[in-house]
C-alpha cells in the first residue's frame, strides 16, 4: 500500500485510533488494581509493582516471539498475515487474556490475574508494532505527525477515564459524603469481561473495515534530515544514538509508569486517603499526559505563528476541562484541582523554551521533572501528592522526543530499530518493581522516588549527549515532534 494523498484513508484512521484508547485504557487502570489487590491480598508494595511488571514485561517477550517467528518464516510476520489481520489477531489474544480475570476473582488468585493481564500486554504487543506505522501510512507522509498527534491524544483520553470507569466498576458511584462502597475482588472481573468483548467486537470490525493490509517498504536509504544515511554500519545497533535511546525508553516508561503505579501508596501511608478515593489523583496524573501532548501537537496544524502561540495557552486548558468533566459526571469533588492550573502554566512555558527541538525539550521537561520529584520527596500532604503527579506533565512528550533523536540517520535500518525501541516497553514493569522493593525494604514510599530522579537524570544526559553524536552526523532538528506512547 502506497500511503498518498489523493486516497481517503480517514475512516480507516478512525477505526485504527480504537486500539490506541485500549492500551490507555488498560494501562493507567493497572494502577486501580495495585491497591485493591495489596490491600484485599495482605501484599507487600513490591509484590503489589508485580501488576505493572506482568504487563510491560509482555511487550518485550512478544516483540521477541514475534522476531522469532519472523526469522523462522523467513521473512516479516506483519507482511505475511497483513497489518489488518495482525491487529486483528492482537486482539483476539488481549481478548484471551481477559477471561482469565474470572476464575482470578472468583478464587482471589493474584497470578492468575498477573497471567492474564500478560496474555492482554502480548496481544497490545502485536497491536502496537501493526498500529504505529499503519497511523503514518494512512496518507500522505508529510502529514504524518499530525496523525500521531491524535492517536497519541486518544491514548491519553483512554488513560484519564481508564482509572474513573474501573473504580466505579469495583466500587461504585462515590457517595454524597464523600465516600465510596468497600471494593470487592469478585468485582474486578466485571470491567475486564466487558473489555474483552469489546476487543472481540473491535476484532470483527478490523477484519471488515477498510484498514490496508499491506503497507509500501522504502525504496531509498534515507536519513531522517533527508540525506543519505550513514555507511558502514551492519546493524542498527551500530549507532549510539540508538543504544543509548534503548536505554531511555527503558527508563521513560519505567519511571512514567512507576510514579503513577507508587502513587496510590503514598497517599495511603502518608494522607491516609482510602483506597476507594484515590482514583481522581491518579486520573489526574494520566491526564497531565493528555495535557502535554495536547499542548504539543498544536504545532502539527497548519495554524498561523500568532495563532499557535494563541493555541498553546488553550489547548492544555482544554485537556484540563476534560478531565474535570469526566471527574465531575463520576460525581467526585473537583474543586480541590483547580490549583493544578498554575502547574500546567510552567508545562506551558517549558514549551515555548523548547522550540519544538526534540533534545532541548527532553532536557528541559526532564529537568523540571526532577524538581518536581525532589519537591514531593521533601514536602507533604497535598502538596507532594501535586507535584509527584505533575511529573506526568514533563513525561508527557518525552516518547517522541527520544523516539526521534534514537532512529535519527538509521536509513535502512529505521524499522528495525524502532522495534529495538518497543521493546524496551519493559522499563515500565522493571522500574516499577524496583521502586516498590526498595519503598518496602530500604528508603519508604516517600524516598523512593529517588528512582525516578536517577531515570530522568539519564534521560537530561541522553539529551546532551545525543545532540553531539547526531550534529557529528550532520543531522539536525528544528521542527516540532509529534506526540506519541
């Protein structure tokens, strides 16, 4: 298939953006589940990190099951069967994965549930390495950041209500004073049997719609910048940019998903908000997502300079709205959240200093991150509850940031290093382990958000280091990045 713009591929694209909302979806819900099941199961916090470790963890086995299957077949999996069937088949196997959530409830069995919530994470694999170039190809190519933009904004949509609908699912509607009814594990299985029909559902339509099955491979060897890429090389694990970029998606999604994941216990310990109530907080930090890459994607609409400045003061306050509003028909109090708008004001700024250069603003957003990590380590109440979440503002475009500056100049190799890149999808499992042992047995849930200072520090230094490697290369960016994962 030859994306180009005289072909309409736009009800393709909006079907495409359905399975970009589930990994949202299920993901930030993840962090619903870590605190009923520590609390209803007696688990100590690490044992509890084991939710996000099964489901991150299945990126990276099913990225390595798919490249194995690609190499005794020979040749590429997704060429074989088509994109359309493969993500079709992705879903199938999350929809599998789901049943399983029935006997884990009924018997109270956390590794039946990890198990399936594995089983859901390979099928997102499958769906993931599908989706994303199919979301590139259904047009013309110039204009392919601005349908990352939306499918990255749908992700986000699915991640701020994932955490709402879940929780009432489980506990039900909050009630006039406040309060909330006393979760049940037999209730967890209601939300994900109904996600797994949809996924069966989705699964048909995929197969009947009008979604591409086979997508053009590149006829030249071309470098991001345009020219040609770097001779010599026998892999694209020959390029630093790319190693090092392994390294920080590890570490991005580990520390992304670590800061949501660790959150609910932090409140418990240190607020003593119960378990029932916290679901707006972490709403909230996924939404901060949504309001990042909002803000972000301004710049991949053909709007005027002055109109764009304009844009970005009011887009982030949009995403803001949506956020309130779903919060506000989920019957939660939202007046405690208004105070969060002087934090968006600062993500707005660390924009605008960006200039849309991907390294520039990896550094900047990772550094305010870090302010932001030490200022909830060393204050309390609300006030670290606020920053700790704010950390999902500087993440939010920090995906395509890396993303960008990793397969920069691979040429040939492009494809193969982005899959490279998926699977490092893994930090967020390993990275979230790591900070609830380390809060249970070392430095309490407060401090051990010094995991997450280490993750950024490396991602401040990917970005200075990058900048080198790649002007060497003679590749340089002066325009904005989409906004992605």
């Amino acid at each position: 298939m030859q994306a180009n713009e005289s072909k309409n591929y736009k009800s393709a694209l909006y079907t495409l953006v359905l399975v970009f909302f589930f990994w949202g979806f299920v993901a930030a819900s993840n962090d619903i589940l870590i605190p009923v099941f520590k609390e209803k199961l007696n688990l100590e916090q690490w044992q509890s990190q084991l939710i996000s470790f099964a489901f991150y963890i299945a990126y990276t086995v099913g990225s390595l099951i798919y490249a194995g299957i690609s190499r005794l077949s020979g040749g590429d999996l997704l060429n074989r069967i088509g994109y359309r069937n493969g993500i079709a088949f992705g879903l199938l196997i999350s929809a599998l994965g789901t049943i399983l959530f029935y006997p884990a409830a009924e018997t109270s069995s956390f590794y039946l549930m990890i198990s399936g919530l594995f089983i859901v994470g390979l099928g997102f694999s499958l769906q993931q390495t599908a989706a994303n170039p199919l979301a590139i190809a259904l047009g013309d190519p110039k204009t392919g950041a601005q349908r990352l933009s939306l499918t990255g904004g749908i992700n986000n949509f699915g991640t701020t209500i994932g955490p709402i609908l879940v929780s009432m699912a489980i506990f039900g509607a909050v009630n006039a004073d406040g309060t909330a009814n006393e979760a049940s594990i037999g209730m967890v299985k209601v939300p994900y049997l109904i996600l797994g029909g949809l996924f069966v559902v989705v699964a048909a339509v995929f197969l009947f719609s009008s979604i591409p099955n086979k997508l053009e491979e590149p006829a030249e060897d071309v470098a991001h910048d345009g020219g040609l890429a770097h001779r010599g090389k026998s892999s694209a694990l020959g390029y630093t940019q790319l190693v090092m970029g392994m390294i920080a998606i590890f570490l991005y999604v580990g520390v992304e998903v670590s800061t949501a994941s660790n959150l609910p216990e932090f409140m418990r310990e240190e607020l003593q908000t119960p378990t029932e109530l916290i679901a707006p907080f972490v709403s909230l930090y996924w939404a901060s997502l949504m309001i990042g890459r909002w803000t972000a994607s301004v710049g991949a609409f053909n709007f005027s300079a002055g109109t764009q400045k304009i844009m970005r003061f009011i887009m982030p306050y949009i995403a803001f709205s949506v956020f309130l509003l779903i919060n506000k028909l989920a019957s939660h109090d939202i007046t405690p959240f208004y105070v969060y708008a002087f934090n968006i004001l600062i993500l707005i700024f660390a924009d605008l200093a960006s200039k849309g250069n991907p390294a520039r603003q990896l550094l900047i957003f990772s550094a305010l991150a870090i302010v932001f990590l030490f200022t909830g380590m060393l204050s309390g109440g609300m006030v670290s509850v606020y920053a700790f979440i704010s950390v999902g503002l500087f993440c939010s475009t920090l995906w395509p940031c890396i993303f960008t500056l990793a397969i920069a100049g691979l040429g040939k190799y492009t494809n193969s290093g982005s899959s490279y890149l998926v699977m490092m999808i893994m930090g967020g499992g390993v990275i979230s382990l790591l900070q609830g042992f380390l809060a249970d047995h070392l430095l309490g849930i407060q401090w051990s958000y010094l995991v997450g200072v280490a993750c950024f520090a490396y991602l401040a230094f990917y970005a200075w280091k990058v900048s080198g490697i790649l002007k060497r290369q003679g590749i340089s960016f002066d325009q904005p990045v989409a906004s992605g994962h």
